[in-house]
C-alpha cells in the first residue's frame, strides 16, 4: 500500500506549515510505515495517510511525486 506522510525534518522545534515536506512510501500498513520511520529518520511524522484511486492519480501528476525507498 502507498502512504503519504507529512513530516517536519526537525523535532525539536515547533511544527509549522511552512516547515511540513512530505514523502511517499510502500509498506504493509500505517503501523509498519511508522516503525520504518522512526528507524530510519529522525522526523517529527505529523501524519501518515494511505493513498490510492483518484487522490494518487492527482499525486503522481506532481514533478516531485517519487517513491522514497528505506532499508528495513
């Protein structure tokens, strides 16, 4: 399943729209993508959200849309 996670890359300061980035990623489920995460960033995740049909059509029309590998 694709997720997209909105994230802060600094957890120690105060979250802000305009400090939030965001990535896309495969896992099983939204707890799997969160263990990834927190083993592999050191991000404050804001919020994970399973992606598909027509919100992940919109995604991938985005030149930034990519999928962001981690080793498990």
């Amino acid at each position: 399943m694709l997720f997209k996670v909105t994230y802060q890359e600094n957890n120690l300061v105060i979250p802000t729209r305009e400090s939030t980035d965001s990535l896309f990623m495969e896992a099983e489920n939204e707890v799997e993508a969160r263990k990834i995460l927190e083993n592999n960033t050191p991000y404050n995740i804001e919020f994970i959200q399973p992606i598909e049909g027509k919100h992940l059509e919109y995604e991938q029309k985005s030149p930034d849309f990519h999928i962001t590998e981690f080793s498990q």
